[in-house]
C-alpha cells in the first residue's frame, strides 16, 4: 500500500510542466473572475449587474464582443474552479501597483452596488479582497462612497433630463 501511494505522490509531483493540473493566469483574468464572484456573493444574478459587469470588461480591457465573451467565460470557469481568492489576489498584488490594485476595488463596488443597493455577503467580499490585496480600510471606504455617490448623481441627472425632456414635449 505504501509503494501506491509513493507512487501516486511521484506522479502528481513529478510531472511535466505540460501535464500540471492548475493554470497560470494574468491580472485580466484574476480581475475578471473577481469581479463575476462580485455579482454572484449574493446568489443573486441581476440583469443590470450582468450588462454592468460585460460593459465594465469590454470598457476596461477595450475588447470586442467576442473577446469580452470568450474572457467573461472564461472568468466564471475560473472562479467556479477556485478554492480561495487568494488565488487571484496574489496575481494581482504581483502584476499591479496601489493605484491599480485600487482601481480594481472601485470596480468591484461598481459591479456590486450597480442594482442600487450593497448586500452584506457583497460588502464582506470586497472588504476581503481589498485586504488581500493590501488596499486600505479608507482607501476601501473612500471608494465604496465615490460609486455610491457618482451613482446619486448620474441618477439625479437621469431624472433632470426626464423632466427637461417632458416639459419640452409639452
């Protein structure tokens, strides 16, 4: 019995690079599959935080139909396939400094605020994220109420136009 397991360690040890199981992936892809984690924490998949998630990829990685796609696919396979998070963080804490390591919590509370409201599990996730990937507490905050606040704003101004456009209808 020892000899099996010997062997097994052996070959799960001692494989080519070719025949290794995990896959080597970028900041694109370890940010992509964070932010489809951010619209599924709270089980719920609304349609505006899928629009909101495709446009934010294809806007932030200036991609094509097919490409924001193939990487959205891509994305939840990968998430779906993860144990941790720390598994995309650490990519990210490589491959990004501060600011763009910011720039990707902005992100994700863009994604989870975009049906108007931030769930607990949603708030858990991306205060966990931003530790891992070394933003701090203010920094987090700070950014959570720019989202918040820049859609007030855009809302406000959604509702000016509505009513512009009424009067002169009239």
């Amino acid at each position: 019995m020892f000899s099996e397991f010997l062997a097994y360690l052996k070959a799960s040890l001692f494989r080519s690079p070719e025949e290794k199981t995990f896959e080597v992936i970028g900041a694109q892809e370890a940010t992509v599959a964070l932010l489809v984690h951010a619209i599924t924490a709270d089980s719920v998949v609304m349609p505006g935080e899928g629009d909101r998630l495709r446009h934010l990829v294809q806007q932030e990685y200036e991609l094509n139909d097919s490409q924001t796609d193939q990487l959205i696919n891509h994305a939840y396979e990968l998430e779906a396939e993860a144990v941790d998070f720390y598994t995309f963080t650490k990519v990210l804490t490589k491959a990004l400094n501060q600011e763009e390591r910011q720039h990707v919590v902005g992100m994700l509370w863009e994604l989870v605020y975009a049906d108007g409201e931030i769930h607990e599990f949603e708030d858990n996730f991306v205060w966990r994220i931003a530790e891992l990937l070394s933003v701090s507490s203010r920094d987090r905050l700070r950014l959570k109420r720019g989202v918040i606040q820049g859609a007030e704003t855009k809302a406000t101004e959604n509702e000016e136009d509505s009513v512009t456009k009424t009067e002169k209808e009239a």
